[in-house]
C-alpha cells in the first residue's frame, strides 16, 4: 500500500464511494502524479489488486493530460532495442524498436548489416496525404450525384480548397474521392499534413468544408465525420490501392556473398521463397496488403518507440515484399512496396519523453522548419528500410531452414537407398 496523507485518505475514500468521479481528479487537483496516485489507492481497494510491477513514479503524467491518455494509473515498461545501422539513402540510421518478441531486433539487426555490406538500401516517397471520408445523406440518389458533380467541378473544387486549408498552416487539400451506396455519399479527403500525421488535421479541415457545402446544399444531413472511407485503422483495400500517408517504396540489391555469409542461403532459394510464400502463400490466403513475411513484426516495434498510433499498424503495414534475381543471376533485387505508412514527428505521443528522444536518434524529432513535412516523411522511409532488413532476414532463416530440412531429408533417404541396397 501507498503512503497516504490524511487528506488524500478523504479524496480516496471519496472515489472509492463513487462520490467524486476519477476524472475530475488531475483538474481538482491541480497535481498530475498525485491525481494517478490516488486513482491506483482507490482502485486498489476497489479491486484488492495492488498493480505490483506496475510503476507509478518515474513519469511525467502531466506530458500526458489532455493529450494521450485519461484515468492514468501508472505506465507499462517496454524494452526498447536498436538495430543498425541501417544505411538508407547513403546515410545511417540507428532505429529504435520496442517489443517484447526475441529475436526481432536481432533479426532487423542481421538485415540491417547484409544491406549495409551490400552499398545500402534506396526509398521513394512516392504519395503524401491523410484522408478522411464523411459519410452524408441526401435525400435522393439524384442529388446525391448533383454534390458529386458539384464537389468534382475543377472550379468548385478551388474554393473547397481554400476553405479547406484554413484548418491549418500545414494542410493542403490535395483531392476528393466520391462514392456512393445508394443516397449516401462518401467522399474521401485527401491532404498534406506537414509533419503531424494528420487525422486531427484533416479532419478539421473537413468540418470546415462540410459547413460550406450545407449552403448549397442544405438538403445534406452529414451522418459522420468518419463513414469509413477513409479508412483509419481497420484492414480496407482503398488503402492497399490509393494509399493513406506516406507511399514508400525501398529497394537494395543484395550482393551473392552477402546473401550467403550474413543470411546463410542463397539467391535462388530467397527468390523461390518469396514466390510461394509471399505472393503465392498470400493469394491463397486471400490477403488485403499482406504479400509480406512479418512487416507488421517491425512497423509496431518502430511505431511504439517513436509515440505513433499502434492502432494504425492495420494498414501501415500494408506490404509486397518483391525479390528477384539479378546481376546474372548472381545477385538478389530486394523491395518492399508500402502504400499506407501512417506516421508523425508533432502531435500524438511524439512529444513525450522517451518516444521524442527515439525520434530524435533518427534525427527527425518534432516539426521540420526548413521543409515542413520532410521529417515525417523521412521517418516512412525509415520505417520501410527496417521492414525491408526485417524481410530479408526472416525469409532467409525460413530459406536456410528450407535448406537445413531438406539436407536431412536427403542424408535420411540416403541412408535409407543404402540401406535398402
Ligand atoms: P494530428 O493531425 O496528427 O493529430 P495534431 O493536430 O495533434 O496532429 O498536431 C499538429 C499540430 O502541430 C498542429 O497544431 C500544427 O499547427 C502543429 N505543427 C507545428 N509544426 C508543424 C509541422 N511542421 N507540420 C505539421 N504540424 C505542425
């Protein structure tokens, strides 16, 4: 049990009655660590479970008010790793990964160093915008399609802009995407967001546009900000085709004696294996974005210790996985094709402590003054170099554990031919 005051004793007691709700502690309080503090006594009475290992002291719980988490109790422990250096567009990076799975960073680590020995890897942002889709109803399908018109007419579509891009100095409305399910009507924002990821962003421009198209049409009733179009957070193919954030695609040619003494196998058996496995293996599967070995194994890890939205892995990790041979033949051409990267350097939990110093070890910490946008973008393509380590990695210990299988296999049919002889 806590050290409890005799004032606090009455505030516990309080909570535990159900006479002061826990939320309006930090605001009564004033006191961020006290307010958690209180909450974890009362729950602990409530519940007779004492949260041991969970700690309380150590944090900042005023980094979080408002902003990233409500009822604060104390804060979960990850570990967090390093693999690299990761040598992406002839500079080097040490990436931050948190994650309680062995042998992940080792693995994106062993990656890491078969791409650095091989001349390192090269990316391409190849689209940057966040989307957001309202879903609003009109009363017939006739005016729906007269909004569609209206908000695709190239001179209409100028003044949504503007009013648009008043949400703020970073958001540039890049287009708009209609669909319809009978009288409803979806339409799919898109825009630049600087260095935030954006949903605030974009949403607000949103609601800015909703309010100026209720004029012209003041028979719209918007059923949602959000009507899934957009689509946040769950496995949806306009993502996988359109993209959603940042549009990476990374690329490095790994040399045949690389192949063989860093990821022990060979050329052919990592083109073979990725076939079956990643394009054939995912067909069969039915995959939405899926035509990977784990991209989401990497994404998480790098998303939780640079303060991204976990949620978002869905479709961040959104990935084909190409590999070829080349050079003759001698050679392995190794990509990874990532539509829907969902990342920011401002907002959300990037500006707490430890998730802005694993930014800052990446050097792309907060917003970019030279060319806002730039670190965020940045940061996507780090995101894909790793998950482009972490594939060559995993598919070459599947590969050599091909090998190893059918090695014995061979040995033990030859044993059994000489015996039978
Ligand atoms: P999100 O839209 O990702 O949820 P927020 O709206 O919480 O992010 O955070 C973005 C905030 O950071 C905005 O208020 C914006 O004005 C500010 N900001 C400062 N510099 C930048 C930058 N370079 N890019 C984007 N936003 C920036």
């Amino acid at each position: 049990m806590l050290a409890v005051t005799e004032e606090d004793e009455e505030i516990i007691s309080s909570v535990v009655a159900g006479k002061t709700p826990s939320y309006v502690l930090e605001s009564n309080l004033g006191d961020c660590r006290r307010a958690a503090g209180i909450r974890r006594e009362a729950l602990r009475r409530m519940t007779g479970r004492a949260l041991e290992g969970l700690p309380l002291d150590g944090f900042d719980y005023g980094s979080i008010l408002r902003q990233c988490c409500e009822l604060p109790v104390g804060y979960v422990q990850l570990p967090v790793g390093i693999a690299g250096p990761l040598l992406l567009d002839r500079r080097q990076y040490y990436v931050p990964m948190a994650t309680t799975e062995g042998c992940l960073v080792a693995s994106t680590n062993r990656g890491c160093k078969a791409i650095a020995e091989s001349g390192g890897a090269a990316s391409v942002v190849l689209r940057d915008g966040m989307t957001r889709a309202p879903v609003v109803r009109l009363p017939s399908v006739r005016r729906a399609a007269e909004l569609v018109a209206f908000v695709e007419e190239p001179s209409n579509f100028e003044t949504l802009a503007v009013v648009f891009n008043r949400s703020s100095r970073f958001a540039r409305l890049q287009g708009i995407q209609c669909a319809l399910a009978g009288r409803n009507l979806y339409m799919r924002f898109s825009c630049s967001t600087g260095d935030a990821m954006g949903m605030n962003m974009v949403s607000k421009g949103v609601q800015n546009v909703l309010d100026y198209l209720q004029g012209d049409f003041p028979d719209m009733d918007v059923m949602s900000i959000s009507g899934n179009f957009c689509s946040d957070k769950k496995p949806a193919a306009v993502n996988w085709i359109e993209g959603r954030g940042k549009s990476v695609v990374c690329e490095a040619t790994i040399k045949e004696e690389v192949v063989k003494k860093v990821l022990k196998t060979t050329v052919p058996a990592l083109v073979e294996l990725n076939m079956i496995k990643n394009l054939a293996g995912s067909a069969v599967a039915g995959a939405l974005g899926g035509f990977n070995a784990h991209a989401s194994n990497i994404v998480s890890a790098v998303f939780i210790a640079t303060g991204q939205d976990p949620a978002q892995n869905v479709e961040s990790s959104h990935c084909i996985t190409m590999m070829e041979a080349v050079n003759d033949g001698k050679d392995l051409h190794v990509s990874v094709t990532m539509p829907s990267i969902e990342v920011g350097t401002v907002g959300g939990g990037t500006q707490l402590a430890s998730q802005a110093a694993c930014l800052d070890l990446l050097g792309v910490k907060g917003a970019s003054l030279e060319s806002p946008g730039s670190n965020a973008r940045l940061l996507a393509s780090i995101v894909a170099g790793a998950v482009l380590a972490g594939e060559l990695s995993l598919m070459s210990a599947h590969a050599a554990g091909h090998l190893v299988r059918s090695h014995m296999k061979y040995n033990r049919s030859s044993k059994d031919v000489s015996k039978a002889a």
